[in-house]
C-alpha cells in the first residue's frame, strides 16, 4: 500500500475515533449520566487529545498532514451546520454546549474545531507549538473548568468569574499533558525531548493561563484565546 493508500485509510479510522467519541459523550448528556457542563468539558478534553494520539499513524509523506486535518476539518463544517441550525441533533448540541442552544456551536466548539485542524495542518507532530495550543486548550482549559466549579471558592481579584484553583489547574494541566505528549513524540521519534523544550512548555502554559483568566477572555471565548497565545507565544519561543 502506497502512503497516499495508507494516509487515506488512517484518515477514514481517525474519524471515525473522533465522531464515535463525540457520539458516545452525546449518548452519555442523552442519557444524564454526567451533569451537563461536566459532560461537556470531558467532551472537550478527550476529542483533542484521543485526536493526537492517532498523528503516528500516518505516513513521513507530505500529503499526512493534510489527510490527519480531515477529521477536525469535517467536524468545522459539522459545527457550522449544526450552529446554522441546518443539521439537527439535539444529543450532540446538549453534550456541546453550555446552555443547550445550537448557535452557541458558532463560538467556542467552532474555534476548538478550528484550532486542531490549523495545529495539524501547519505545524504537526514534529513541533512543539501543536502540541502547546492542543493540550493548553484541551486539557489545560478543560481541566481548569471542572476545577474552578468544584472548588473555586477562593476568586481572583481581577475577573470574579474565574479562581485561583482554576487558573492554577489549567497551569498544571495544560504543562503536563504537553509534557507527555513530548515524550510521546519522541518514541516515534519526531521531535526530541529536552528539558529546554518542557521548561518552554511551561512558560506558554503559565501564559495560557493568565491569558484566560483576564475579563477579556470570558468576554471574546477562551477557546479562542488560549489557542491564540499558545499558537503566538509557542512560534516565538520553539
């Protein structure tokens, strides 16, 4: 099997992880197995990073990239047409959105959506700036929500919306899962591991975090600005 055979194959497998996934957490909002913000936080934490993990798959070839950023790419045009209202589908909005409404997918599952189709297409699994912006909005932004809602009693002073075990989650989480993506990486051996690239981990993510705690990220969507700063500030600095 040639590498545009192969690509294809594993591009076709990875979708269907990817919209299985997100069928299985709308099975589970259907269903009120996880209160509605949980559940669509665990949504946003998972997709993402089950998403990176399929990137070894693929062929050294060009032409991998692009064939990876299919499903991401199909899930935009999935949450356009369900934020249009032109497709219907009550258990995916539900298990998406914060107050059940479609147009809500317009925002934040868009720019999630749009941000691991551009970290896959220009910057892949050899650099470190994808996995920066994927992890710091996935595990990082996800995490901090179901932390701050549990025991963000203590709130910034700045934005009483977000608190100091909240921002320091996301801190922690969005490090951590960049970490072990590195090392992940360099078992395949498509970047090397250092401490000079965690410690540059670090610094985005810390960045990350201060960014989405400020007012001006709850106002626009941290799905944007958190991608955004990890995106600008990884370029500079990898």
């Amino acid at each position: 099997m040639g590498p545009v055979s192969h690509d294809s194959v594993v591009a076709v497998f990875t979708a269907g992880v990817a919209l299985s996934l997100l069928r299985f957490w709308a099975e589970m909002a259907k269903r009120g197995v996880f209160e509605q913000k949980l559940n669509r936080k665990l949504v946003h934490i998972s997709i993402g990073l089950v998403f990176m993990l399929c990137w070894p798959m693929f062929s050294s070839g060009g032409q991998a990239p692009f064939f990876a950023a299919l499903a991401p790419g199909i899930n935009i045009i999935r949450m356009a047409l369900l934020g249009l209202g032109i497709l219907r589908d009550e258990a995916a909005v539900k298990s998406i959105s914060r107050q059940g409404d479609y147009r809500e997918l317009l925002r934040g599952p868009l720019f999630y959506a749009s941000t691991i189709t551009l970290a896959t297409l220009f910057y892949w699994r050899t650099s470190p700036v994808s996995i920066a912006a994927i992890c710091n909005l996935c595990a990082g932004d996800g995490v901090a929500d179901i932390m701050g809602r549990r025991f963000g009693k203590h709130k910034l002073p700045y934005n009483d919306k977000k608190s100091f075990i909240g921002s320091i989650s996301m801190a922690c989480a969005g490090f951590l899962a960049s970490v072990g993506y590195m090392h992940y990486f360099s078992s395949f051996g498509f970047m090397k591991a250092s401490w000079d690239i965690t410690l540059r981990f670090l610094f985005v993510s810390v960045s990350a975090a201060i960014i989405e705690s400020l007012p001006i990220s709850t106002d626009l969507d941290d799905n944007l600005t958190v991608p955004l700063t990890s995106f600008l500030l990884g370029s500079a600095i990898f």
